[in-house]
C-alpha cells in the first residue's frame, strides 16, 4: 500500500468510507541548525503517520484516511531563527479545534499525530475541548527510547533515512547537549537562540539512515501500540502506561 492510496486529498468525496479513522499529521515550519530544512518535523509526522494508516488498514481491514499535514505549529521559541513560520499557541488551537469539529461531521475517529514538542500545549487544550464536546478525538507524540532534542543525531538521522537528499551533512555541528530540564529555564526565557548559536539541541555526529529507519520504526510500533491499547488521558493524548522513558523530537 502506498501513501497516496490513503491520502484524503487524492479523494473524491463518493470515494470517501463510512465513518472512516483520519489521521492528520501535526508538524512545524522552523529552524532545524543549519543543516536540515525547514519542515523537518512535518516530514518525520507525515512519515509515522503514513506507516501508521497502512498498519492499522491491514489489521482492521478498513480504510484508514491521511489528512493533508497542519505544517504551521506553535514555534515562538525558534522565531529569531530565519525561516521559523509559527502560528503560535492561540491560532494552533483553534485550527485544532476547527478542522476536528470539521472531519467528526463525517469521520470516524481523529487522530492527530505530532512531531513537534512545542505544539504539545496548544494539541491537549484543543483536544481536551474537543472531548469534552463528545468528538472522538485524541493526539499522540512520535516518540522514541532516547535520542537527542532538536536537529541533532535522531532527526538527522531520521531526515537522511527519509529524505536524504535534503539534508546539508557538512554544515552539521554539535549545539548543546544539556538535557531540556537544564536548559528548560533559558529557552523559556529568551528562546534557542540563547542557549543555542547554531539552533541545534544535541550533536548531530554518528546520525545515519539506518538509525533513522530504525527510530521511525520504533516511533510506528509505539504509536501503532497507543491507538490499539492506549487509553487518552487528561489531555487527549493516547497513553500506554508500561512504557519508561520517553523522549519526542522538537
Ligand atoms: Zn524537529
């Protein structure tokens, strides 16, 4: 099965099922170093998700739809960064809240798949409104065991497994590599830029495609894992309780 066979926009609307599943891919227009391109995370949601509704299509033997990807996030702390399109917390919550109030009138379940930690906030206010609504509507964050915070070793890795051509592996370089409750209080206060010249969290250094291949992989099976077994929280987000440590790219 390709990407194209689930994807709504190749649909007419006759075409469309009978209460079917839609996934919409969540990413960001933002810096990534200056080495990867701008829609790193809209690429790597667009990716889960795609894996995604060709797994749970085969397991339930139903038509499982990709909506178009809300590529726009809520990116405030990468906007002294050129190229950095953020629509903020406000605006992501409404379109949130909109295009889900949109889908219910003919879907089934919405899922909403993010690759970029700073949509978090805006993601759980709309869907917990959504909910409380009575839409069956939840989100989830591609995650995986490890890896580092932003443009360094995990999504590089995982651009030079998906797009590779797009990504410039001479400019990489190492930014820094606290952990994010170290640099929590400075990104918060005066954005990446602060913490970070280059705009990189982590070190890019060993990045491969088959690493990549591998933490999309584990990124699949954890959300594949959440939409069969997870049970939405306070939040509207999927969650499977056995799972230790998590960790999302941003
Ligand atoms: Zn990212």
């Amino acid at each position: 099965m390709t990407l194209t066979q689930h994807g709504l926009g190749d649909l007419t609307w006759p075409d469309i099922p009978d209460k079917p599943m839609v996934i919409v891919p969540v990413g960001s227009t933002e810096q990534h170093g200056p080495h990867l391109p701008l829609d790193t995370d809209t690429v790597i949601a667009t990716a889960v998700t795609a894996a995604v509704a060709d797994a749970v299509s085969l397991r339930t033997r139903e038509r499982v739809l990709v909506a178009p990807a809300i590529s726009y996030g809520s990116s405030g702390e990468h906007q002294s960064f050129a190229g950095t399109a953020s629509i903020g917390f406000v605006a992501l919550r409404f379109l949130v809240v909109e295009l889900v109030r949109s889908l219910s009138a003919w879907a089934g379940r919405v899922v909403l798949i993010n690759a970029h930690g700073g949509n978090v906030a805006a993601l759980a206010a709309a869907v917990r409104q959504l909910r409380a609504e009575n839409r069956d509507v939840a989100w989830l964050p591609c995650v995986t065991d490890g890896g580092d915070l932003h443009a360094g070793r995990m999504e590089t890795s995982l651009m030079l497994h998906l797009l590779p051509d797009t990504v410039k592996a001479e400019r990489a370089v190492a930014g820094d590599i606290r952990s994010l409750a170290d640099i929590l209080p400075d990104l918060k206060a005066h954005g990446v830029r602060a913490v970070s010249p280059t705009g990189v969290l982590g070190d890019p250094a060993g990045a491969s495609a088959a690493e990549g291949q591998r933490s999309l992989e584990l990124m699949v099976e954890d959300a594949l894992l959440r939409i069969s077994q997870g049970a939405a929280d306070v939040h509207g987000m999927l969650a499977v309780h056995e799972r230790a440590t998590e960790r999302m790219p941003a």
